[in-house]
C-alpha cells in the first residue's frame, strides 16, 4: 500500500489506468533465448518441450522447481506473432510427439521462430510499484544444428578457412575416406584459369564427403559449410559448391584475374554474405541468454574422434557469440549473453543414478569454452536434463544384484527394450579407455506427451533449466 | 590404475518382461523400523545448522539436590494430601469423595499435560533431526539417499491434521531427482497450506502486538504486552505444524528462537531493521510511540519467521527479508492511520 497509495492519490482515475499500462510497458522484459547445439542434439524437441510445458502454465502443475510457478505467481502463457521469420512449426511437432504412435519431430531444414508472452505476477510489494502483473517476453528461433559452423567462416577468408580445413582433412579419421578427393583437389592449379565443371564436379564430391562424415562410423561433428551439407539438390547453386584448396599456394604472385583461386574466393565470400551473414545479424547478435544442448551420449558411443571432434566443434561455434556483463544501456542497445546454461540432452537415455556423472562429464567436455566465459563474468552451469523423457526407470535382478535399469521403446522398430546402459565415466576417457562395449546407449521412440495434464514425469530439469535461464525475470 | 580388468559395469540387455518397475518414489525401501542414528546426523554438518545450546553438566552435588528436593516435596505433598483426606472423610463421607474427586481429576489433567509436553518436545527434537538430515542431503547431487528421509518425514506426518495434502506431496517425488532436488521440491511444495497459514498468524500477531504497544497508555506495560502476543503466536505455529504446543515444548522452542535470534548477531538485526526502513522510507511520520509499536511489531515477526523455521522439518527457503519489507510496510501505513485517527 505505502507508496503507492501516497501516488495514486495524486493522480486521476481515468489517467491511472493508462499510466499503469505505459508503466508495464516501460517495464516489460524481452528475452532472446539462444537455444544453440549441433545437429540431432535436440533444439527442436527442446523447444516443443518447452512451450507446450509453458502453454499449459495455467493447468498443469508440471515445473514444480519453476519458482515462480511453485509460488503461482505465472498466470499463463500464450503465443503471440513474430514478424518477419516463418513462425516454429509447435502444432506439427506436438502432434508428433503426442500421437498414438509417437515420433521425434523431423531434423530441421529452415529457420523459424516463436514469441511467448508469460504473465506473471510480481512477487514483493516495492516491485508491485511498477503493477502487480507484469509480462515477460521470450523469444526463440530454430535453426538447423549445421548451420551454426558457418558462423566462424564470417572471421575468416578463404585461405585461413582452408588451412584449418586442410589440417582436419588430412588427419586421422578424415584421411581414410577422403585420399581420393585429396588428391583430386592438389591436381588442381590454382594459378590456371578456372576450369567451373571441374571444379563444380569437387564441390559435389566434398558435399558426398561431409555428408559420410556426418554419419555414424564417423559421426563426426565439425563440417563446414553447413548449407552445402545441408543441400540435397543434385546441382546445387553454384556459390554454395565451396570447397577448400588443400595444397600449398604461394601467394606472390597475387591472385590472377579469372583463375581457380580466384573463383574459389569469390564464391567463399558470395557465401558467407548471402547465406551466414543475413542469418547472423538479424537473429545472433541479440541473444540475452544461452542453452547450450550437447549429445554427450553420442561421443561416449562412438569413441575418442567423436568426442574430440565435438568438443573442437563447440568451442569454434562459441567464439561467434557475444559474452559479458550487460548494463542497462547495453541490453537496450546491443546485448551480450550474461548467462549461460550447457544442457547434456537425453538424460532419459542413462540411469537416475547416473546424472551426476553426466553433468560432470559435460563440465569435462566443455571446460575449456566455460573458463573463457567465466573470465567475462559470465555465469554458466551444467545440467543433465531430458525434454521428454521417454524411458522408464526400472529395476531387474542380476546376479542376485538390483541393477537399475531404464525400459522403453526402441526408436527404429516400436518394439520394447529394457537394458541397463552402462556408466558414464567421471573423467576423460584415456586413449585406451574408450572400450567398444562399455556404453550402449540406444535411442527411444518418445512415450506419448499428453496435450493437456502434463506432469513433471514428462520431462527430466526442464523447470530447473528455465528457472536458471530465466527465473530472476519472474521475481 | 592401469588395472588389466576394468572397473566398470558392461551395458547389458534385459528382458523386458522380467523387470519390476520402481514406484514414483525412488526405488523406495520398504518401512523398516531403523533406529535413526541422531547423534551422527548432527555432527555431519556442524556448520550449517544452529548450533544447539550447550547442556550445562551440572555436578553431581546439583544433581543430587534437586533429586532429594523432589523426593522431600512429593513426600511432603502426598503426606498433607493424604492428612487432608483423612480429616475431609472424618468429618463426613460426601465431603471426602468430594476431596477425592478433586484430587483425582488433578492428577489426571496433570498427567495428560505431562504426556502432551513430552509429546510436543519428541516432536520438536525429530523435526530438528529431520531439518539436519535435510540440510545434509541439500548439499548433495548424488541419487537415492533420500529415500531413507522421505519414510522418516512420512511417519512425522502420519497423524498430522492434513496429512493427506503432505503425503501426497511426499509421494510426488520424482524418481529422477537426485537428494537436492528432493529436498528443494519438498520444502517448496510440501508445506504450502502449512506455511500460508503460518505466514497469515504472524502478520496477525505482529501487527497486533505493533498496535497494542503503539496505543497502551503505560510504557512498562509494553514488554508483557509483546511477551503475551509472541507466546500466542508460537502456540499457534506450533499447532499449525503439528507439534503438540504442550507447555515444556513451547519454552523449549522459544528458548530455540531465542537462541538463534542471537545467534544471528548484532549485524544481522540492524541489517534487517535497516532495510526495513529504509524500504518503507515512511518512519520520519511516526511518533516516538508509533516507532516503538513498529519495533515490537517487527520483534515479533522476526520471532514468529524463526519459530517457524524451528517448526518445519524442511528447510525454509523463504526470502526472510521480503516478507520483513512487506510487514514493515503494512506495520507503519496501520500505525500511521492509527495515530491520525487516534489523533483526531
Ligand atoms: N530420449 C530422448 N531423445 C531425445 C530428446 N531430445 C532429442 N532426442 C533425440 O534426438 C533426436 C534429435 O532431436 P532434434 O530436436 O530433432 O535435434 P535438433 O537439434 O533439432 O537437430 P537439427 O534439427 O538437425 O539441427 C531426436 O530425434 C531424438 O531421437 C529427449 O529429450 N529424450
Ligand atoms: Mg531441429
């Protein structure tokens, strides 16, 4: 009462109402979510997850570590338009997950974006001041995973990007599968005038290569450039057909007129500023705050090369972002990420028991990146979280032992398995250490995901994620 | 290290039609009669606990004069008992059975009031046990050792008024959150009516306790006055978390708040009182009066906020501050009212 009696007083009741509205408005909060991961690590199901969770606020007591909705302080949640991008596909992928015969929602061709308006109430009487109720804005965009690794090409130019790229193409386990295109490339003089169907046929050949990278024996992570591993036309535009030059090239000579390097360079830079740099300043160079999702299970499957290969690709993605502290003036004029979440996806897939040793192999893999941040007072965290968790924990007897063990559905053939996944290791894995049959973490066909009457069970600290991210905006 | 044999578990298959689920509750031991080892719960977190105050060994001599103090006062009162039923029986049957009556309906009504105490003290030394147990596994990110806790805070409840509300709380526990998140989950979700209910009795009595003070017209009746209130309030608290608000139980718990509040420190009052103020900026229109019933008023929060604390078995997460602020506030717009309309 205090103050804002003394307050309302002063003022007339036919302008109290407007002032209250420009008041909230002044007051209201925008938060751009950056929900950021490679590809097949869960963005999309995160997101549906996630706003089906928060659309069903006013119902469904299904955050309960949410603090604001365990003190019922959140009124509801809607969506409303986003201008501009193509609005998120949530109907279809809800309807995905929540079919009689559930199925995850498919991989991510385009880029698309969804804006909630949270209500909430705030929660002390100096803070009601500014209204009781206020609005909390969240906005998020998703992408395709491969997408993100063009972000760094925007820092380089085509000499330094093929270095880099020749330094992974001829290491081990890139050099086995691309010898012959290896070779195919240093036949090519880069001085000649440029020969196009030749050096077309190559761009083909390494979209062929990056795409057997990009599945399982290899199941490799850093392929660049993610729209040409992305394309599936059989004579893709021309400018997306880059590819790098892997031989030494003496550069006194400068660049001819017309020759091979000089095409190469110029498709290089047609690349980044039609297809990377649109994409990065009109949505990544406002994020408030990040999520970052891992599939650490997948690196613990495949072995060493997968891990070290994920983990070079994490840190060159999170050098595109901005980090640091916001003042007022900044987050109004060019925000920077002030915190941020690093989420190992699918917990569901491991025991109960073992989520603390997958949060402590997440801050193993990611230690690196996360020391950069702190250095930029940045907070971070690390969680193991499953946004829906499609496995059951269980118990069987083994050898007269109770082993805990997970029962679920197999994601290739619907049919019911029970297994107990092995144990996620608490420190690098030494060169020797990465067994062949020590994980077996299989995929699961989501359980269904009932439209109305969520409950806590239907995911594993998505609450606890949203609360970090964005709990301090609801007080 | 390099042991030739592995140290890990291999990832088996099973049957799936073989396997027992597990229950909601974390692959929950059934109720065992395990005697809870107190002493080792409460030397494990020495540091975040209050501590307890410390029992004064007192010396044999002490001890054996109080035992014979006893011993010559139950003497000396079962022999005059026993004069005055033999005279009241002397002088006529009806006023002996009248005398007998009597006696007999005051040891009865003593009795149950022994039992009641002792009752509420055994409550409020598990609700410690309890609330150390669950400060232990707070700090905890590993899996399952709550179960052992969940059992025990189900049987605290077992005859609590709304122990349906509780339990089912208790049994909404998510299997996959580990010994932190279990405790964070209860204390925000298990005890809401209980809290809500608390939170409403001390704004009563603060502010009551604020006025009374504010309006008595003798400024030494001010202490018996707060005294009073703050008694009532602990009994209220007291009963709204189920512990029986005998009266031994009851000094015992505001010995506790006592305790606590100075253990708080000097620092820690200021602080609060500080921030109180300053939030609410409104202080310089008090009288000298008004200021006192402010600071009575606030006493008696801040006694009510740690009784409550004492009477959960959870920990209290809770700003402590906001809900001072919101009192505060409400305190001196009353006393300002108060004084104007006492005023006029
Ligand atoms: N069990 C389980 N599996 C999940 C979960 N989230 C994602 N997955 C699995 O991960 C796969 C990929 O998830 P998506 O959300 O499509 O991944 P994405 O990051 O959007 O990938 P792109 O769109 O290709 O960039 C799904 O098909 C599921 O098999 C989860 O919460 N639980
Ligand atoms: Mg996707």
């Amino acid at each position: 009462m205090g103050l804002t009696g003394h307050l309302t007083s002063l003022i007339s009741d036919a302008h109290k109402d407007r002032l209250q509205r420009v008041a909230e408005r002044t007051f209201e909060q925008h938060l751009n979510l950056a929900v950021t991961g490679l590809s097949g690590s869960g963005k999309t199901v995160f997101i549906t997850a996630l706003v089906h969770h928060l659309l069903q606020l006013d119902q469904d007591n299904s955050l309960p570590l949410l603090e604001a909705a365990a003190e019922k302080r959140l009124l509801g949640c809607r969506p409303i338009d986003a201008p501009g991008t193509r609005p998120f596909p949530f109907k279809g992928n809800l309807a995905a997950l929540s079919a009689s015969e559930p199925h995850w929602p498919r991989s991510t061709r385009d880029l698309s974006q969804i804006r909630l308006a949270i209500r909430y109430r705030r929660s002390t009487s100096i803070k009601r001041l500014l209204g009781e109720w206020g609005t909390v804005y969240l906005n998020i965009i998703d992408y395709p995973g491969e997408w993100l690794l063009d972000l760094p090409m925007l820092q380089q130019d085509f000499l330094s990007w093929s270095q880099q790229q020749t330094n992974l193409l001829q290491a081990s386990p890139r050099v086995e599968a691309a010898a012959q295109w290896l070779k195919a490339n240093r036949a090519i003089d880069w001085h000649a005038p440029a020969n196009l169907a030749q050096l077309n046929q190559l761009g083909l050949e390494f979209r062929d290569l990056l795409q057997s990278f990009r599945e399982p024996p290899h199941a490799l992570s850093m392929l660049q450039p993610g729209h040409l591993l992305l394309s599936e036309a059989s004579s893709p535009e021309q400018d997306l057909l880059l590819f790098p030059l892997t031989a030494e090239v003496s550069n006194e000579t400068g660049t001819p007129e017309g020759s091979a390097l000089a095409e190469m360079t110029r498709r290089y830079r047609s690349y980044c500023e039609r297809w990377v740099r649109p994409f990065y300043t009109e949505h990544f160079s406002r994020f408030d705050r990040q999520i970052i999702l891992t599939d650490c299970l997948k690196t613990l499957n495949q072995g060493e090369a997968c891990f070290d290969d994920m983990q070079l690709a994490l840190n060159t993605i999170l050098s595109s972002f901005h980090y640091g502290k916001n003042s007022l003036f900044r987050r109004l004029f060019s925000p920077r990420i002030d915190r941020v979440l690093f989420a190992a996806t699918k917990a569901d897939h491991v025991t109960a028991n073992q989520h603390a040793n997958l949060d402590r192999f997440l801050e193993l893999m990611v230690h690196d990146a996360r020391k950069e941040m702190r250095f930029e007072s940045v907070q971070t965290r690390c969680m193991a979280l499953a946004s829906v968790r499609s496995t059951q924990a269980a118990q069987a007897r083994k050898d007269g032992q109770l082993l805990s063990c997970l029962k679920g559905y197999r994601k290739e053939t619907g049919e019911p398995v029970a297994l107990f996944p092995g144990e996620i290791p608490t420190e690098l894995p030494r060169a020797e250490d990465w067994h062949q049959d020590r994980f077996r973490f299989i995929d699961f066909a989501p359980r269904a995901l009932p439209r109305s009457g969520l409950k806590p069970e239907h995911h594993i600290r998505l609450d606890q994620a949203l609360e970090y991210l964005t709990g301090d905006l609801f007080r | 290290m390099s042991s030739s044999k592995h140290d890990w578990h291999r990832p088996t298959f099973l049957d799936p039609a073989s396997i027992e689920n597990t229950d909601t509750r974390q692959g929950f031991i059934p109720a065992t009669d395990i005697p809870p080892d107190e002493a080792e719960a409460v030397d494990e977190t020495p540091e975040t606990g209050i501590p307890e105050p410390k029992k004064q060994k007192s010396t044999w001599p002490a001890r054996a004069l109080t035992a014979s103090l006893i011993a010559l006062l139950s003497l000396a009162v079962g022999a005059e008992l026993y004069r005055l039923l033999d005279w009241s029986f002397g002088l006529h049957t009806l006023l002996g059975t009248a005398v007998a009556s009597l006696i007999i309906v005051c040891t009865g009504c003593g009795l149950w009031q022994l039992r009641r105490s002792l009752k509420g003290l055994r409550q409020l030394r598990h609700t410690r046990d309890l609330r150390t147990e669950a400060q232990r596994l707070s700090t905890r990110n590993s899996h399952g050792g709550a179960a052992h806790f969940l059992n025990r805070l189900e049987a605290h409840y077992r005859d609590h008024p709304q122990q349906d509300s509780i339990i089912q709380q208790i049994h909404q526990v998510d299997s996959s959150y580990n010994d932190a998140e279990v405790i964070r989950f209860l204390s925000s979700h298990a005890l809401t009516k209980q809290d809500k209910l608390a939170r409403a009795c001390i704004r009563k009595h603060s502010l009551a306790a604020g006025t009374l003070v504010a309006l008595s017209p003798w400024a030494s009746f001010d202490m018996l006055l707060a005294g009073w209130r703050n008694l009532r309030m602990l009994r209220e608290i007291m009963s709204i978390y189920g512990v029986a608000p005998g009266a031994s139980a009851q000094i015992r718990l505001l010995k506790q708040v006592f305790h606590s509040i100075a253990f708080a420190g000097i620092s820690d009052l200021a602080l609060d009182a500080g921030s109180t103020f300053l939030g609410t900026g409104l202080t310089s229109g008090l009288s000298s009066r008004a200021s006192q019933g402010l600071g009575a008023g606030l006493f008696t929060a801040r006694t009510g906020l740690t009784a409550m604390e004492l009477c959960r078995p959870l920990p209290f997460n809770v700003r402590r501050n906001s809900v001072m602020k919101r009192l505060a506030g409400e305190l001196v717009t009353q006393l300002a009212t108060g004084a104007r309309t006492s005023g006029r």
